[in-house]
C-alpha cells in the first residue's frame, strides 16, 4: 500500500483519434493499457492491472484536460462531456468536444493532422504490490487508483515530482529490507551466543 499524496503521472502509448459522428466531433482513445510496462526510470517500471479504475469511475467526478493544465478542460464525467470505462485493453475514453471553445477545436484540428496523439493520466496510488526480477529491477502493479484526469498531451513525459515519489518509495522498500536482514543476522548471532553460552 502506498501512502505518498503526490499525484502520479502516466502516458499511454495508443495512439488518440478524432471521429465526427452525428454532428459532434469526439476525440478518443486509451488513456491507460493494462498489463503494459510503464519505464520510470532505468531498472524501475509499473503496470496497471485490470479493474484499476473500476472503483474511481463509479465514485468520482474525473477531468479531461489538455497537458494536465487545469484551465483547459476539454470534457467531465459529470456533465456527460467525458465518458470513460475499461475494457479489456485499459482505460478507454471519448471527449465530446466544445465546437464554442477555441482551444478545443484547435486541439481536435492538431489531433486530426496528426501532431498531437497521445494521453495521460493523473492519479493517486490506493492500492499496489512490489515486486523484483531476478536482475534487481522493481515493477510495481497498480491494483487500484483514485482518476483525477485524463489528459491530451504533446510530450509523453513523466513529471519529476512523480518519478521522485518512486523513487522514495524504493527507498522506503529498500530501508525496509535493510532493516529486516539486520533483524535476521542478529536474530542468528543471539542463537549462536545462547549455544556458546
């Protein structure tokens, strides 16, 4: 279990796509593919595993937005805008876009051209497990996430703050296993002093 409160970042790698249906202009996509490694940095990765979101799209009123900013909200789930839901790929969500809103459609116009094709999303770690290869290299799953948002990005880039949560938690991880050798060798050498003895 994770207890940080930074709010994490990933970027999927599907692709995100315009389509024009009754009138509307939607823009969609994965958000988010299960059981993909996500590199964080070198000899650390994460994965989301299937039913990751299911508790945080009944419950909460989640964003999508352009590159994380806050000021340009694209769509919400509780105005309809945003529809979001997993399938058995990931996260997979539509926008319906604001044909009034300029940034909007001067989104959806990139999209379309192709300059603009990739998502993210922002969330807080609620459950996870930690597990190593037999190389040393730490994968963390993501069992379960608050959503926060959903973004439309131009970079596929982790932000550092999110990158140095992980990085404190295997900090953490590794103290933690420190601690625990300590404990063991301590535990042999009393064994080892009461037979002497």
């Amino acid at each position: 279990m994770n207890n940080t409160k930074t709010m994490h970042y990933r970027t999927a790698k599907a692709d995100f796509k315009t389509r024009e249906a009754d009138g509307k202009r939607y823009l969609e996509g994965y958000f988010a593919v299960f059981n993909t490694r996500y590199e964080l940095f070198e000899g650390a990765a994460e994965t989301v595993l299937p039913g990751a979101f299911l508790e945080s799209l009944q419950k909460d009123d989640i964003r999508a937005l352009v590159n994380h900013n806050t000021d340009l909200v694209l769509g919400r789930l509780k105005s309809g805008t945003l529809e979001l839901h997993e399938d058995e790929k990931g996260l997979y969500g539509r926008i319906e876009i604001n044909s009034a809103d300029t940034d909007a459609m001067n989104l959806y116009a990139r999209v379309q051209r192709g300059d603009v094709s990739q998502c993210s999303f922002g969330f807080d770690v609620i459950d996870e497990t930690y597990d190593q290869d037999g190389q040393g290299n730490s994968l963390w799953a993501l069992r379960k996430v608050k959503l926060y948002e959903v973004s439309v990005v131009t970079f596929p880039a982790y932000v550092d703050t999110s990158i140095e949560a992980r990085k404190k938690d295997l900090e953490h991880i590794r103290e933690r296993e420190n601690d625990l050798w300590r404990s063991e060798i301590l535990k042999k050498l009393r064994k080892g002093e009461e037979k002497n003895a």
